[in-house]
C-alpha cells in the first residue's frame, strides 16, 4: 500500500522550473499550474509589445505567433482584430504601423490580471504620429507548464482597472448591458 501511494504521488507532481531570463533581475518560478508574479508581468509585457508593434507586411506573422499562448477560445477574435488592421485601407497605403511602448506594468493577483500601460502610436508615411495613452489587460494563466492569455482587452488611458478602481467606478446604467 505505501509503495501504491509513493507511486500516485510521484506521478502526480509536476517539475517546477526557475528561471532567470535577461529581462528579469530575479528568479521566477513556473509551476505546472501558477507562476510568480514578476514572470507574469514579464510575459504580459512580452505579448503587450509583440501585438501591438504591427504593420501590414508582419501582421500575418504576428498573428500566427500569438496562437502559441492565446486560449483558443478568444484566439479567433484576436485574429480577425490584427487581420483587419491589415486589411484596412488607410493602413495598407499610407505606409501604416502602430508602434506600442510600455511605461509600466501592474499585476492583481486576484484576478490573474496583468495590466501593461503604455503609449500606442498609429504611423503613417504621410501624417504626424498621434500618441495615444493605452493600458492593454490580459488575463494570464499558466496551463501545463506555459502561460496562456486567455482574455484580453485594450482601453484609452493609463489608468489600470483593477477591482479596486472597478469598485470605484462602478458602469453607468448606460454602459450595463441586459
């Protein structure tokens, strides 16, 4: 019976792996299920930067990157968002791209919410670039060892919404939907 449950339990335990990549000036640690706080934020602020530097010649690129750690689920709406960046006319002939810096990022550990605020700008081969404050929210867990974006929103300003912001700011009867 005890070699039983020694067995059960060795099977049941799953690596934990640590990390120091170059971006991060600690030790992260990646469990099979959760991960540390600073590698969330660092993996947030990764797919912050990759999705939202697009042009129309890498967009296909970057959309098929992402599809290794968007929940497929939203991955169809995330798609079909980049592809008709791509498609848009105004983007494809004036020589567009959006470029996205990040001057900050947050992490609620109640919701598994990483907040990656920062500045997108729209260019153009024949305008001025219009800076425009963006804070990108995911929704990061970790499934099997790897990180997964399983939701996903942008929204103007830098201002996080986080449960206590949410608190206080509570939806307008105009802005809840039935």
């Amino acid at each position: 019976a005890a070699v039983l449950l020694f067995s059960i339990n060795q099977f049941s335990i799953h690596e934990t792996t640590r990390l120091i990549p170059p971006t991060l000036t600690t030790e992260v640690k990646i469990g099979w299920s959760a991960a540390d706080e600073e590698y969330l934020k660092s993996f947030g602020l990764y797919a912050a930067l990759l999705m939202g530097n697009v042009t129309p010649k890498n967009v296909q690129f970057v959309a098929d990157s992402v599809s290794a750690f968007v929940d497929p689920v939203i991955y169809p709406a995330v798609r079909q968002k980049m592809m008709d960046l791509a498609k848009d006319p105004v983007f494809v002939t004036n020589a567009g791209s959006v470029s996205f810096s990040s001057n900050g990022v947050v992490y609620e550990k109640d919701t598994s919410k990483i907040f990656v605020k920062g500045v997108m700008t729209p260019l153009s081969a024949t305008g001025k670039p219009q800076k425009e404050p963006v804070t990108v929210e995911y929704v990061i867990n970790i499934r099997h060892g790897r990180p997964v974006i399983t939701a996903f929103d942008t929204y103007e300003g830098n201002t996080a919404r986080t449960l206590k912001w949410l608190q206080a700011h509570p939806p307008k009867p105009e802005e809840t939907t039935t």
